[in-house]
C-alpha cells in the first residue's frame, strides 16, 4: 500500500468514483470560502489549516465527510452538525453522498465561523 502524497493521490486512491463528484465538490467549495486556509494531508486525509486544523474531508464506506474539529464551538442553526461519538469532544461533522447534497451557503457559514475561531484561538477544552 502506498502513502498518500497529495490531496489528488487521495481523491485517486481512497475516494470511490461514486464520491468522487461529492469529494470534488467540498473540496472546491472550501478553497473558495476560505481561501487563507492551506491544503495539506494529515493522518492521511485532506486537512486545511491556517493557524490550527480547521476543517478535513475524508471518504468514508457510505458518505464524504466534512470534519469541522473545533464544530462544537460553531452555531448550527439547523442542527445539522453530527457529533460522531459520545467521546468526541471538539469535532463535528457534515455527511454527504451527492453533490446535491451540500448546501453551500450553509457550509461556507459554517467556514467562515470556524475560520473566525481559529483567528481567534478559540478551542473547546479537552474533558
């Protein structure tokens, strides 16, 4: 198995081509949002930081995943930010399948507060 190296060996390796479009979609849509962010890898996935982590994307067995890891700290008004377990603290997440499925003014809102709170060096404090 070899090791991812950029965020297209990522899309070409990990993401199914039934998720791809999805992928492709939030991937575009944060690098419009939130321009001042920088696209890296961590833990293998797609990462974008500017002081700290502030948002990923990974692909997973049933849907793409937007990863907010300070979500916690974010107005959902909607309530559509999951909480993956009763453990995690900080992170929350958005689940797509389709493309049709992102609300792009909604997740460019939800950008622009976690950008502004990672501006801020706001974080949720561990348990």
């Amino acid at each position: 198995m070899s090791a991812v190296k950029t965020v297209d060996h990522y899309l070409e390796l990990n993401v199914p081509s039934r998720f791809r479009a999805t992928f492709t979609a939030l991937r575009d849509l944060i690098r419009e949002s939130a321009p001042e962010l920088k696209e890296t890898l961590k833990w293998g996935a797609p990462c974008y930081v500017r002081t700290s982590n502030v948002v990923g994307i990974v692909s997973l067995k049933n849907y793409v995943a937007l990863w907010f890891y300070q979500g916690a700290l974010l107005d959902d008004p909607e309530n559509k930010l999951i909480q993956a377990s009763e453990t995690t603290t900080g992170l929350r997440q958005l689940r797509f399948e389709e493309p049709e499925d992102i609300d792009a003014e909604y997740v460019t809102t939800l950008l622009e507060q976690a950008v502004e709170n990672d501006r801020q060096g706001k974080k949720v404090k561990s348990r």
